[in-house]
C-alpha cells in the first residue's frame, strides 16, 4: 500500500532534520580532532603549509616530498594528511625528501579548529537539501520531484561530513562522493523535465545510461576503497569527469530551453528563475579561482554564492506551477 502525503511529507522532513543535524554534529567532533596543517596529493608532495599550524612549526615546507609517516610509507596512507584518528598533542613523525636530503620532521597535531571550506560546503549542501524538500513537497510536477531527489542526495553528501577514523572513514569519504555525483545528475534530470519534459526525459536509453553510469561508478568507489590510495594515484578523480560533465548537459538543456522559451514568458514561466540559478552558480564556482589567482580574500566565502542557485531552481519550479492551470 502506497504511503499518505502527509506520511510522506513528515518522512521527508525527518529525513532532512536527521541528515542536517548529522552534518552539524560531525563538523562540530572534526574541528575538536587533532590537525596537522599540511595538505599532499597523489604525488605525495606537499602543497600547502597552513600558517600558525603544527606544520609550521615543525619546520614542513612546501614541496616537502612525503617519504613515510610513523615508518608506514606514504603509498600506503590516505591521499591527505587529514588522519581522523589522530589526537590533539599526539605526535606524528614524518620523513621527507627535501632535495637531495631526507629529514625526519616531529608534527605535533593542534586542535583543528574551524575548517571554513567544510563549513562552506555544509551550508551549501544544507540549502541544496532544504530547497529540494521544499519544491518537491509543494509542488506536483516531475521537474519538482527530480529537485527534491537532488537536495536529498546533497543531504546524503551532507550527512558525510564527520570523520569517523580508520577504514570507516573512507566508507564515509566514498559515500560523500557517491552522493555528490548522484546530486549532480538529478540536476541534469531536472532540467530535462523543466519546464515541459525533452524527448531525453522520456527516453528510456537515456535514463538506463545515467543510472548505469552511477552503479558503474559506485562499483569502482568500493574497488578503489579496499586499494586505496593505490588505485586513485593510477586513475586520478573519476567523480569530477562525471560530475563536469553532468552539469555541461544540464547547462545544454537549460540553454535549449531558454531559446525555446518566448521572451514575454521567460519569468511567467520560471525559466527566468533557473537561468539566473545556473549564472550565479557559475560565478559563484570560478569566483574562488579567480580570486586566489589575483590574491582575493574571497576564496572561501565567495564559493557560498553557490548556494543561491538551488534557491532560484526551487522559484523557478514554484513559478511555473502557478500558471498551470
């Protein structure tokens, strides 16, 4: 038997409540973790010394290559120096290659204190959540009903945050970024049913494509989880391909519905609302690159703009339910 509405509607919800306050909570245990200020790629050199850190002061410099910490090598450890489950006070060593000279450097973690990129990504993730619940219960329409499953992937990715320690925190990790990825091709899915479906929202070889995609790409999060970080170093990020491209159709079929769209309509119709969405998202995106090429303090909070396009996406469904008849 089918649920109510209004189970359904206080199903939602308190999915919602629990995924944000997941989110919270998780950010709030990660900032009371120890923290070491140093960040290394896949080619196990380190490109960022964060300022007034426990880095610093044990004298890690960029370009310091990453040799082993605490004698395991470093192909052997998670791609960032982020270990969940080291302490406030306790002490890792690292050794380093630094030129032609290998140097054992004592990293005694600090508490981590606010991380303003998570946060960032919290409240983003939080209005991708809440607006997505909020077209999708008020409104009856597919377009409304691909939002909602959009902001409720975002709460996944938000519910993610916390770093739990060891092998559960790549679970947690992997998971994140299976959601993130499955957010983005419900944005995809809504804008090919916004405001009327396109022939691809109907297509069943479309639909299997992008859900065959996603389970190829969850297959390949659980293979790389037990080689981690072996099997990431050989393929580089798979998400970001997928999520780029996702959001370039998205983008496509927005456009094809602005030029389908007559001008004396564009608002009426809630297609106005959506471009403005995808522009201010777009600008919200570069913006922190720009601003660390020209040396901005907006790296950080301008990426925050971002949240104003789930806003205008759930206007633009609102809007254009109210002229149905």
């Amino acid at each position: 038997m089918a649920a109510s509405p209004r189970l359904r509607r206080v199903a939602y919800l308190a999915a919602g409540l629990l995924l944000t306050a997941l989110g919270v909570l998780g950010l709030v245990r990660e900032q009371r973790q120890g923290w070491g200020g140093f960040i290394y790629g896949t080619d196990r050199v380190i490109g960022i010394v964060e300022p007034n850190t426990a880095a610093e002061r044990a004298g890690l410099q960029p370009g310091d290559s990453v040799i082993s910490v605490d004698g395991t090598p470093s192909a052997d450890l998670p791609m960032q120096s982020r270990w969940a489950n080291t302490r406030v006070g306790q002490t890792r060593r690292l050794l380093v290659q630094r030129g032609d000279s290998q140097l054992a450097v004592d990293v005694v973690y600090d508490r981590r204190g606010p991380n303003m990129f998570a946060w960032g990504a919290l409240e983003v993730l939080t209005i991708f959540l809440w607006c997505g619940l909020w077209a999708g219960l008020a409104v009856a329409t597919p377009a409304a009903t691909a939002l909602l499953r959009a902001g409720l992937a975002g709460g996944v990715a938000l519910a993610a945050v916390p770093n739990v320690g060891g092998f559960w925190n790549g679970i947690v990790a992997h998971a994140q970024t299976a959601a993130l990825v499955l957010l983005t091709f419900f944005l995809l899915r809504f804008f090919l049913l916004f405001p009327t479906p396109k022939r691809a929202a109907g297509s069943r070889i479309a639909t299997g494509l992008m859900a065959g995609v996603w389970l190829a790409f969850v297959a390949y999060l659980v293979l790389e989880l037990f080689t981690h970080p072996r099997f990431y170093i050989m393929t580089g990020s798979v998400a970001s391909p997928l999520m780029l491209g996702a959001l370039a159709l998205a983008l496509a079929a927005l456009a094809h519905t602005v030029v389908s769209t007559p001008r004396g309509t564009l608002w009426k119709s809630g297609v106005g609302w959506a471009l403005l969405g995808a522009l201010v998202g777009i600008g919200a995106l570069l913006l922190p690159v720009v601003a660390m090429m020209l040396r901005l303090p907006l790296a950080i909070w301008g990426g925050l703009l971002v949240g104003a396009a789930p806003i205008a996406f759930a206007l633009a469904v609102r809007q254009e339910a109210r002229r149905a008849p």
